[in-house]
C-alpha cells in the first residue's frame, strides 16, 4: 500500500487544490498543531505526508457532528467501516441513496451505531451532488443525489491510510472557540472557517443548521487577535471579500488564487481569489 495521505471524503472548499500556496507560507517550527475547522483535513494530510507532525499532539476538531464520528471511526474502526462501504458499493442506487438519506430524520438517529453513522456519511458524501454538505434549518441532510456511473464509496487504500495518519491524534466535535481554548505559545493553528461571501448570491451552502454569520466571523477576528497575544501561530484561509480584508487590515494578507467548482452553470466556474491572513504586519511591530 502507497504510503498516500489524503482526504478520505469530498470537502467543498476542500484545500487539496490550494496545497503548493498554502503550505510553504505555514510556520515551520511550532509545537502542537491544531486544525478547528475540519472538513476534509487537506492541509493535515499534507503535513502529515511530510513529516512536520512527526512528535507533536495534533488536535482536530470541527463543530459538524457527523463528520468528526467520520473522522473517529477511520481512526478506530477502519476495517469495519470499510465492510459496510463495500456493502453500500454493492447495493448503491437512487432509492437507496434518499432511504438514507433520510435517517436523520428519525428521533432515534443519534443512538445508531457509529460506525452506521460514519458508513451513511460517506455514502452520502461519495454520491451526492458534487461532494456538498449541507442541511436545512431542521439540521436535516437536503442535498440530492449527485449524477455518478461507479462511485468510488469503498475507498480502502485512502481510508487505511487516513486511519494511520488519524492515530493518537485528538478529535473533538468542537465548536472554534472551545476547540482553541488549549491553544499555547508557538502552537500552529490553520483556520478554515466557512467563507464570508463575497456578494448576496454567493453563499451557496449551509454547513450546519445555524449559519456562520458574520457575528462570527468578527468572533473568529477576536480569536485570532488573542492567538497572536499569546505568542501562537495562526493562519487563516478567507474570502477576498472587503469585509474581511478590511477587518483583518492590520494582519499580512496574501491573495491566493482558487478554482471555484461548486456553481450549478459550467461557465461560471474559474479562477477566484482567497485570501491567505497571518501575523501581524511589521510596520505594527514597530510602533512605540
């Protein structure tokens, strides 16, 4: 088995693409690392292919419940997971994809087993419409079923070796304000949050029941100054909306260039820039 690691799910916004960017301009000697918005952990992966984890306590966390018993299960039960995947491979089709889909809407849903849990989230993941997470205000799975010929849903290879990469690491259904609270001096923390959207039409998903409002996005900001008091070492991962380059106007801001995939029309997709916010600007530093 090649020694690949990747995201073992589709991640909308998913960093895979943006890796040669972001990485190199991540600090490269830090203690613990801490990744507080999840999703398909692109930028673990990587580091983990790299060795840079190597001794140090990883701590991953994101505030989507089903996604982190995902992430638990490939860590703990890669072989039984793997076992109901292959089964779902087998029997994949319409009926089966909307049957399960609709599990959350059972009042009994969060006492199935996990590892049941984690083989519907994949499931899903793998063969819906572009790889989307979203639910509605009843925190219910809405996306419908995507237009695939053989899903790979049983993906051994990815999911062996995202379970070596997963061992003795932590991994909390954490909101970012929790999950930062054990944050210290020179720890590495990449931030992904849900992008602020750059016009009306732009925000596109609901990554949970309760939207990440621009509420948050200012408590993220405040997060992020006192990251920097502390001595630790944030990084964050934005749109290039005004309203975040102005609120971050004291921090280093890098324009990184994106391709964008999820819109409904082929033609509007492209080439979109992010932004890529870090320590503060030495002209700051040198104020008396």
């Amino acid at each position: 088995m090649n020694n690949i690691y990747q995201p073992f799910i589709k991640w909308v916004g998913g960093k895979r693409g943006l890796l040669s960017q972001i990485i190199p301009k991540l600090a490269h000697e830090f203690n613990n690392y801490f990744e507080p918005f999840l999703g398909g952990g692109a930028i673990f992966f990587e580091l983990f292919s790299k060795g840079v984890l190597k001794n140090k306590q990883v701590y991953l966390s994101d505030i989507n419940s089903e996604l982190i018993n995902s992430y638990r299960a490939v860590r703990d039960n890669s072989k039984d997971l793997i076992t109901n995947l292959e089964n779902l491979q087998k029997l994949h089709s319409e009926k089966l994809y909307y049957e399960i889909r609709a599990w959350d809407q059972d009042a009994n849903f969060k006492n199935r087993d996990l590892i049941e849990r984690a083989s519907r989230f994949i499931y899903l993941n793998k063969t819906c419409f572009n790889g989307l997470y979203r639910v509605n205000k009843k925190g219910f799975f809405n996306v419908p079923i995507g237009n695939y010929k053989n899903p790979n849903i049983a993906d051994i290879e990815r999911i062996m070796n995202s379970s070596e990469a997963l061992q003795n690491v932590k991994i909390d259904n954490f909101d970012f304000e929790t999950a930062l609270k054990k944050v210290q001096k020179n720890d590495l923390i990449y931030l992904d949050p849900p992008y602020y959207p750059l016009n009306k039409t732009s925000n596109f998903t609901s990554y949970s029941e309760n939207d990440f409002s621009e509420d948050m996005q200012i408590a993220l900001f405040d997060e992020f100054n006192r990251l920097i008091k502390i001595g630790s070492k944030p990084f964050q991962s934005n749109s290039s909306a005004d309203f975040i380059k102005k609120l971050y106007s004291n921090y280093q801001i890098e324009i990184i260039s994106a391709n964008r995939f999820i819109n409904s029309k082929a033609d509007s997709r492209g080439k979109i820039d992010e932004v890529l916010i870090s320590r503060l600007q030495q002209i700051n530093s040198n104020k008396t």
